[in-house]
C-alpha cells in the first residue's frame, strides 16, 4: 500500500512527482518547481546580492517608516482610528510592527491623522515602460495627483522611459492579496546560512500547501523578503478575501508568525535585462522610489530584488 500511494502522480502549483523508469528499474522522482525556477535566475541573484550588500540599509527603513507613516495617516483620515472598525489600518499597523517601525511613531501617526485638518490625499496607480519595455506600476499617495503624475513623467522622460495610458502594462501583474507570514518551515530557516538564500524541501511546501486549503488561499511561493530582510512564506487570494483568509490564521494557526496582509501586484510576465539595461532599470526605479509621494513600485524584471512575488513566464 505504500509503494502504490509513492506510486500515485502528484501535481501542485510547486510540486511534480511521478513515475520514471531509469537504468530498467521504476523510480519515483519528484520535482519542486519552484528550485528549478530558482537555478534559472541564478545569474541575476548574484548581481541582486551584491547590490543590496551596498545599500545603505538606514536610508531604505526611513523610506520605509515615511511611507508607512503616510498610509497610516491617510487610512485613519478615511475610516477612524480604531482597527477593530478599521480593517487598512489594522493591517498597516501589523506591517508596521513587522518592518520593526516604533511603537511611538505609529501611535503619533494616527495622533497626526486625528489632529490634522489636511485635505485627504488620494491614492493612485501609474503604469511605465522602461528599458527593453519592462513593466512598472507605479503606486502613489499624493495630495495633488496631477502634480505628482507630472513630476513622475519628468523622471521618465529624462531617464529614457515612457508614462503609459493605454493600460498596455498592468496586463503584466496580477492584482491579489498577499498574507506574508515568516517561514519557519524551510529546514534553511533553522540551520542558519545565508538569510537571502531560498532552499524549500517536500515536508515544508506540504504544510504550507495545507494551511493554503484550510484557510482558502489560492496558492503559496516561498520567498525571501529584501524589505523584511528574511525568508517568509506568501500565501494568495483575492484582494476581498484577505481579511477573512488572515483571521482564519490568526484563530486557527496561532502559531504562525503573521508579518503583513495587504493587496499588491504580482508580476507574471517577466523581462530579462542583460546587466546594462539592469543597470539603467535599478537607476530608473531607485529614482521613482526616492519621490516623496511614491508608495511602491512594481516591476517584471527577472532577477531585480523585489518585496514581490514575481511568478508564470519569461519573454523578450
């Protein structure tokens, strides 16, 4: 009975197992996607690694902290400033405490929001081409959205990159929510080594594939997080859902470490840059990213560190 249950064929978004026959003998061989897409963007994870060893993480957790700062303000201005009624807030506030923000800058951003007799500012999403036509979705939190389009279209222009209208780049992304919690299953996440370094193994996918289908998640990827700065595991639905999939691990997974719930999008139609274009592509984004009224940017750069998944097909 065992044989014929290793015998059965297995497929899962991450998980391929089969039967083979190999040197005249019946073989049981399974396959983790996921490592093979890992060996297949090994040559650009070598150029991320080094980019982010230089980066001067300080600058990056302010650019962090403001932004959080921002949203919580403006989620507070929108629905009050109690999470219990308030589900953006609720999830920004554990984001917050998850990117290691203070207590006492959170607690002041929502005194800020309380006191401040500040017209809302509105959110907006921006779509770009840049280098060999790679995909941006640009997200802003700005008080005057003309404003701040033109000021992102100056960018572009000057860096050789287009402001799209059309709607011809969000096709690349898929608009989804995302519950990241910090992975404890991965056997390298217990036997220390590089943090940035992935490695998933059978036993850890399959827990991960049975808290997806109890919860109701639609899929899992393990990531490493450079924002976080750590491995952690990424659970998928349905923007609408995800409120309902987080509580549903909150009461029933309590020993999961929840690190944020929020809706992002997901490149799915990936380019590849060769290290020049890489090169111009890091400069564009890190200019974009340094506006005041930028939230995120989203890319379909094969192998350019991301807070995103990036999932599906390569072309050119």
């Amino acid at each position: 009975m065992v044989l014929l249950e290793l015998l059965k064929p297995i497929q899962t978004p991450l998980l391929w197992r089969n039967v083979q026959i190999q040197n005249g003998s019946l073989a049981v061989v399974t396959t983790c996607l996921l490592c093979q897409q890992q060996k297949r963007y090994a040559g650009h994870s070598k150029w991320a690694n080094i980019k982010f060893k230089k980066m001067h993480k300080d600058n990056a957790r302010a650019k962090v902290f403001g932004q959080l700062s921002r949203e919580i303000i403006q989620a507070v201005k929108e629905k009050g400033a109690d999470p219990v009624y308030n589900a953006k807030l609720e999830g920004l506030v554990l984001k917050a405490r998850s990117s290691s923000m203070p207590k006492e800058r959170i607690e002041n951003s929502i005194k800020n929001a309380l006191r401040s007799s500040d017209e809302k500012a509105t959110q907006s999403l921006f779509q770009a081409r840049g280098p060999m036509k790679c995909g941006l979705m640009i997200d802003v939190l700005a008080p005057n959205v003309v404003r701040t389009k033109n000021e992102i279209k100056t960018i572009l222009k000057k860096n050789d990159a287009t402001f799209i209208s059309d709607g011809s780049v969000v096709f690349m992304f898929d608009h989804k929510g995302v519950v990241t919690i910090k992975d404890k299953l991965s056997k390298s996440s217990e036997n220390g080594g590089d943090v940035a370094e992935v490695v998933t193994d059978e036993n850890a996918i399959d827990q991960a594939e049975e808290i997806a289908i109890e919860v109701g998640a639609e899929d899992v990827h393990f990531t490493y997080n450079e924002q976080l700065d750590q491995r952690v595991i990424q659970f998928l639905c349905q923007p609408l859902e995800i409120q309902t999939i987080r509580k549903e691990m909150e009461e029933n997974h309590q020993q999961l470490q929840i690190l944020s719930a929020d809706v992002q999008y997901l490149a799915k139609s990936l380019v590849d840059l060769d290290e020049h274009n890489m090169t111009q592509a890091d400069r564009l984004i890190e200019l974009i990213t340094n506006h005041p009224d930028v939230l995120n940017v989203y890319d379909n750069i094969i192998g350019y560190p991301s807070s995103t998944i990036k999932i599906d097909q390569t072309f050119t």
